[in-house]
C-alpha cells in the first residue's frame, strides 16, 4: 500500500471518527431546563388581610434544578426584561421531587396599600430556570394575571 493512501486512509478514518464522537456527544449533551404544569393566582387584599401573587410551577432538566427567578410586570409597561436582568430579581423556592424534577413556588404578599398603587389590567410574570450544570431557560412571559379594581 503506497504512503500516498494510508495517508488518505488515516484522514478519512479520523473524519469518520470525528463526526460520530460529535454524534455522541450531541446525542449525549444536557437539555435545558423545561417548565410544565405552571399556575397563577392573584388574590387581592381583603378586609385587614393581605393578598397574594402565587405563581407555581415544574421545572425539570437532567441534571436537577438550582433555582428559578420570578418577577411580575405590568403589560402597560412594556418591560423588556434580559436574562441578565433576570439573575437579581426574586427567587421562587424550589423542592425537589425526583431526581430531575422540581417543584417552584413563588409567593408574594400584597398590602392594601401596595395594591391601590398597582397599575389595573394584564401582569406578566418572567421566570429564570437555571439547572444544576448550569444550563438556564428564560421565559419572558411565562404566566399573565389580572389586576383589576
């Protein structure tokens, strides 16, 4: 066999060889973090009471969860939040319920004097999934409520 094809020979072999080691790899790289089952509540303060903003949700990804980030906006604003803005805004609290897979919850009192000033119509609620191999998901408008009265 000539030098001239075992060359060529070795080459192609480690192009072959290069692109099912990035198969591999590819097939076998973490996915970001995915929400599902999310709810939002909004009660409003009665009598001497608080109200509250609830917002829940699942949050999984292969390596397990770190943490979410929640902050609520009214729509008349027409925020436009980043995900770097998102990494200083208030955390959700977060219990694991497998190994993947974890249940957030994020509640915020509201006093009644909170609320007189809230502006009335759609809120939105932007979230920040960060998984614990560091992958993060950004949903500008994961939720929206009402705020009316």
């Amino acid at each position: 066999m000539s030098k001239r094809i075992l060359i060529s020979s070795l080459a192609g072999l480690a192009v072959v060889g290069g692109i099912a080691a990035g198969g591999l790899a590819m097939a076998s790289s973490s996915s970001e973090p995915a929400l599902s089952d999310s709810s939002t509540r909004y009660a409003a303060p009665t009598g001497g009471g608080a109200g509250s903003l609830t917002f829940t949700t699942d949050v999984r990804d292969d390596s397990g969860i770190k943490g979410l980030k929640v902050i609520a906006w009214p729509a008349s604003s027409k925020l436009d939040l980043t995900e770097a803005e998102m990494r200083s805004v208030d955390s959700a609290e977060c219990r694991s319920t497998s190994d993947e897979t974890s249940r957030c919850t994020y509640v915020l009192k509201v006093t009644k004097k909170e609320e007189a000033e809230l502006d009335r119509g759609t809120w939105h609620i932007s979230v920040l999934a960060t998984a614990k191999d560091g992958d993060t998901t950004f949903v500008p408008r994961a939720a929206a409520f009402e705020v009316t009265g």
